[in-house]
C-alpha cells in the first residue's frame, strides 16, 4: 500500500480513538481507558482544525499512483474528515436536547456494553466515571453558549428531557443504570463489591451532580428560551439552511438538495400503495389504503404486551436468517449475533462485535413500553439490526484481514443504513417473512423509511410543524401513534440521519440493477453481497465505483 496513504491512516485511527476514548474501549481498545471524551468548545474547535489537516493530507495523495483499494481508503479518509469538520462547525451540541434520542437516554446504554476484560479496565472505570460528569457538565456549557447565541432547541423536547432527568435523578442509587456495568470475569466476589461501591461514590458525588447542573440550566436557561413546537425545524435558525445542507452530505453521502430529496420520498410513498393494497386484500380483507392503516394501527391483538415476548419473535426470525445466509453470502462473519432488550435509548440499534472477541455482536430492542411494537413489525426490523443487516455488515468489516482499522470502523451513514434498508427487502427475497402480515411489516418499514425522506426535509427546510409532521406519517403509514411521535421527535433531535437510510438503499438497488443488466447470466448475487461487504464501510460513489469493477472484471 502506498505508504504515505497507510501512515496517514494509522495516524488518523489514532487520533480519533484518542478523541473518542469510550468509543475505542467499546472497540476493545484500552489505551484510553480511564479518559472521557472533551465535549467543550474549545475541543470542537481543534478537532475541526486536525479534521481539515487529515483532509489536505489524504488530497495531497496522488490518486493516478493509487491501487483500486488504496483509491477506496483515499475516499473515505477524505470523505470522513471533511464531513465531520463541516459538521462540527455547525455547533450542533448548542442544540443538543433531546428527550427521543439524548445524551441523558443514550449514555447509560453505551457505559454497559463496555467490555471489560482484566481487573485493570474495571479499575479505569473510576477516574473514566469523574471525566464523565466533567463530560456532562461541559454539555450544559454549550447549551448555554447556544442560548446567548440565539440558537436553542424546542422547548417541548427540553421540558421532556427534564423529566426524564428528574425520574433518575430520584432513582435509587443501588439500581443505577450506570452500575450495571459488566466487571471483568476473573474478580473475585469481594473485589467486584468493592469496585461496585467505588462506582457508586462517583456517581453519587460526582456524576448524579453533574446531571442536576445540566438538568438545572436545560430547565432554568434552555426551556424558556426554547423554540416553539411549530418551529421545531433548523430552517428556523438563521444558518438553518446551510447547517442542513452539511447534514445531508454528512448523513447521504450525495449532494442531493432538500428539495429533491423531499420528492423522491413522496414518490417512494405512492409507489407502496399498490402493495398495500395487495396484501391488505389477503390478510384484511380489504384494498382501501386508509382502511388498511387504521386497521393495522388500533387493532389491539397486534401489539405486544411485554419485552420477553419481543425478545422472543426476534430470536426467532433471527434462527431463520442464520440459516438462510449461507446461500446468498460467501462470506460470514465468526462473531455470533444476539438480541437483548433495553428500557432506553432509540427503538432498536445495533452494537458491533468487539475486536478483541469479547463481546459479540448485539441488537437492542427498546422494550420500555411493549405496546408501541405491532407484532408484524418485528421481522423486518431484526434482519434490519441483525442478519442480513448490521451484523452481517459491520462484523464482517470488523474482521477483514490486512485493512486499515479506520476502514473497519468508520460507518458512512447511508452505506450503513442503506444497507439495513436493503436487506429488509432481501430478507423476502430469502423467504424469510413467516406470514404475509410479516410482510406487511416490510411494507410498514418502508413507508417509514420512505415518510423520514418527507418529513425529514419537511421539518429542517420547509418549516413544519411537528404536528404537521406526525399528520403526514399517520396519513401515510400503519405505525401505531406512539411511534409516530417518537419517530418524529428523532428527526428533530438528529436532522438529517434519517434520509440515509431509503436514499442509501435506493442507490444500492440502482448499482445491483446495473451490475445484472452489465453481466446478465455472469451475475452473481453471493458476489455482488461480498463486494459491497468485503471492503469495510465507504460512501456511496465509492461502492458504486468498486461494484463498477466488479462487474466488469
């Protein structure tokens, strides 16, 4: 490999693991074990500057002189870092409240899938708890920052996130969500009673205090500023526009305008009628699209009643897809993939395996409330978050031989959720829905990845309303209402994100259909599979340019 490219790899993977420590152990990586990530102003500032410094030198790298694999490398290094700068620029944490998808409901999520291995990790979770509240505390600076700049989140989410703030903050300090951390297997009894009450000091004098301050100045400072729930949008902002523009980069890997990303959503949407309808005749008894979605939203049996039973469904359809992937992949991942469920965080998310072994690949299921899960729905999200979907791909990217371990790790967004979108539709491809009302779960599915495109642009570039936001998915999707809302509420806390999913599956399918239609009987779908999993995670023109290749070789 072109050595000047490989040293810049290896040097900004070390940066960045240094920049996110808690990123790397959860990537089983200690060297930073007892470090927090910097969450100031100042920080943002230099880790932009050494973002744009990463982006000159990976330019400087003569393409023309470049192996097709280097060339992918190139990409994404340039690709990852300026990105990232443009985004850090738009001082998102100033905004950064949210009840749907916060720090506050994330955090605690992330401290227990730390793998700790050896009683040395466990004993860096001490000064790592300390720097978490210094972590905490820096928050809420920013979001004071945002306030004297004019730029605040809406005030609804903050109200909410309070809430949620002052039910943990009441909690009791034996069920902290922050002490379920895993000890190390070979401790003793003993030892792990004493580390667990060393944890339980910090988080009683430091981290539980930290969290009163941020939840002090969200309540005191940020709420009565706050926009209000018809302005919930960033076009609201006065560099709204120009923020979103950033975003969608970031997030599509594209340069698709709002505007043109908002149309391909309302097409996507008409297109799914004539599906509906199919199904809805078989396993409704009717063709009327409204009928159809009323039906499948209040009808109480199609709900879930408790986690365990969730739980359950997922395994199952996980079973199956196990067994079916050897015939549509050659290569599979050796990290064994699970299912838990978890009381906080997003709807469902995926946790890679850890490098070093010691974790397998996970997917959480929130099972805070049971009732928002229609039963129909769990089928296609498994193979979304397990197999053929994220593990499949970020744990086959984790386990490549002999690549560069930023290219492992690194996750474009619409490569990664385009994938997890494609793989739902792939996933009736293999035959893996058991009933055709699981089939309608795909449907279900893509009528919210394709509502996001709508209302994702409709939120942050068109100025509407939250209401109006949650009016155009109940009109156009059988999601039950709670969902709607927290769906809703995740668009606004993270603009953007949300296209990536049906615009980085739509280009999947266009490169899939040009590779069959260029090597008609030569095609090969186990071969089109590896290719867009075999080179870790890149943006899209480089998948299209690598699938290109393959085609034609």
């Amino acid at each position: 490999m072109d050595e000047r490219l490989a040293q810049l790899g290896i040097d900004f993977w070390d940066y960045e693991l240094a920049k996110s420590p808690t990123e790397a152990l959860l990537l089983g990586d200690h060297r930073h074990d007892d470090r927090f990530e910097d969450g100031s102003r100042a920080a943002e500032d230099e880790h932009t500057a050494g973002y744009r410094r990463f982006a000159a030198d990976a330019e400087a790298v003569d393409p023309a002189q470049l192996t097709a694999d280097e060339l992918a490398a190139r990409d994404l290094l340039i690709f990852e870092t300026t990105t990232s700068a443009d985004v850090l620029e738009t001082r998102q944490a100033e905004l950064a409240v949210n009840h749907a998808i916060g720090i506050q409901e994330e955090l605690p999520v992330t401290i227990q899938q730390m793998p700790l291995v050896q009683p040395g990790h466990a004993a860096a979770m001490i000064p790592k708890f300390t720097e978490m509240a210094r972590f905490i505390r820096q928050l809420a600076d920013r979001l004071v920052e945002g306030v004297d700049a004019g730029r605040t989140p809406p005030q609804y989410t903050c109200e909410r996130t309070v809430g949620q703030l002052d039910s943990y903050l009441g909690s009791d300090l034996a069920t902290d969500p922050y002490l379920e951390i895993a000890p190390p297997p070979s401790m003793t009894d003993d030892e792990v009673t004493a580390w667990r009450d060393n944890l339980a000091a910090v988080i009683q004098q430091e981290v539980r205090p930290a969290w009163a301050e941020y939840r002090r100045v969200v309540a005191d400072t940020v709420v009565p500023a706050g926009r209000p729930e018809d302005q919930p949008g960033l076009c609201w902002l006065d560099d709204g526009a120009a923020t979103y523009r950033r975003l969608l980069r970031r997030h599509t890997s594209t340069d698709l305008e709002a505007g043109h990303i908002h149309q391909i959503g309302l097409r996507q949407i008409a297109m799914l009628g004539d599906e509906y309808r199919e199904l809805g005749s078989e396993v409704l008894g009717t063709t009327d699209l409204a009928e159809i979605f009323t039906m499948l939203r209040q009808d109480r049996d199609l709900l879930f009643e408790d986690g365990p039973s969730i739980v359950t469904a997922s395994e199952q359809a996980l079973a199956r897809a196990k067994e079916a992937m050897v015939d549509w992949f050659g290569r599979l991942p050796r990290a064994d993939c699970l299912v838990r469920e978890t009381p906080s965080g997003p709807t469902a998310f995926y946790y890679p395996p850890a490098a070093d072994g010691s974790r397998p690949g996970i997917f959480y299921i929130n099972t805070a409330d049971p009732t928002r899960w229609q039963r129909f729905e769990i089928e296609a999200m498994t193979y979304h978050e397990g197999i053929p979907g994220h593990h499949l791909q970020l744990a086959i990217a984790g386990e490549l031989e002999g690549m560069a371990e930023f290219r492992k790790h690194i996750s474009p967004n619409a490569y990664v959720e385009g994938w997890g979108l494609y793989t739902e539709r792939l996933a009736d491809e293999m035959g893996l829905y058991s009933s055709p009302l699981d089939r309608i779960g795909m449907l279900s599915a893509d009528s919210m990845r394709a509502g996001r495109l709508v209302v994702d642009t409709g939120l942050h570039a068109m100025g509407w309303s939250r209401q109006q936001a949650i009016g155009y998915f109940a009109a156009n999707s059988p999601i039950t209402m709670t969902s709607i809302t927290s769906e809703v509420d995740r668009y606004i806390g993270m603009p953007g994100q949300a296209c990536g999913y049906m615009i980085g599956r739509l280009e999947i399918l266009r490169m899939r259909a040009e590779a069959m239609e260029a090597m008609g009987d030569r095609f090969d779908i186990k071969g089109f599979h590896d290719t867009v999993l075999g080179s870790g995670n890149v943006p899209l023109d480089t998948l299209d340019r690598m699938v290109r290749a393959w085609a034609a070789a």
